[in-house]
C-alpha cells in the first residue's frame, strides 16, 4: 500500500499522525508528511482509519 496526503489541503489537524505516527509525521509547516515509501503491513488498517478519519479527506492510498 502507498499512500499520499495533498499538501495543498491538510489543515495540520494531527488526527492520521495519531493513529499512524510510523507512516505520517506532521512538519515544520504543520502539513501531514508521509515518511515511508510504501506503509507497513500492520500500519495499514490505521492507514484506512487516517483515511476515513481526515477532517478534509486528502490522503489518498493505491493497494499493490
Ligand atoms: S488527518 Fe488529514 S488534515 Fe489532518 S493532518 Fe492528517 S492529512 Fe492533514
């Protein structure tokens, strides 16, 4: 799984870092960053919840 969050509208809101820490990771300019190039097996199900969760629903995964 891979996954992606668009810059342009993450709010920082630091919900799919909670439930994800080892996948994303909130930067300098308080966006969501994803740190990893594909997402650990057993991070994917807190991946989906951070999907289903985002306040302004831009992460974005792609099943391998
Ligand atoms: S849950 Fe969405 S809006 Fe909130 S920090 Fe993560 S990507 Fe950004």
């Amino acid at each position: 799984m891979k996954v992606t969050v668009d810059e342009s509208t993450c709010t920082g809101c630091e919900v799919c870092t909670d439930l994800a820490p080892d996948v994303f990771e909130i930067d300098d300019d308080m966006i969501s960053r994803v740190k990893v190039d594909a997402v650990p097996s057993g991070s994917e199900d807190k991946v989906r919840e951070a999907v289903d969760s985002c306040p302004v629903a831009c992460i974005d995964i792609t099943e391998e």
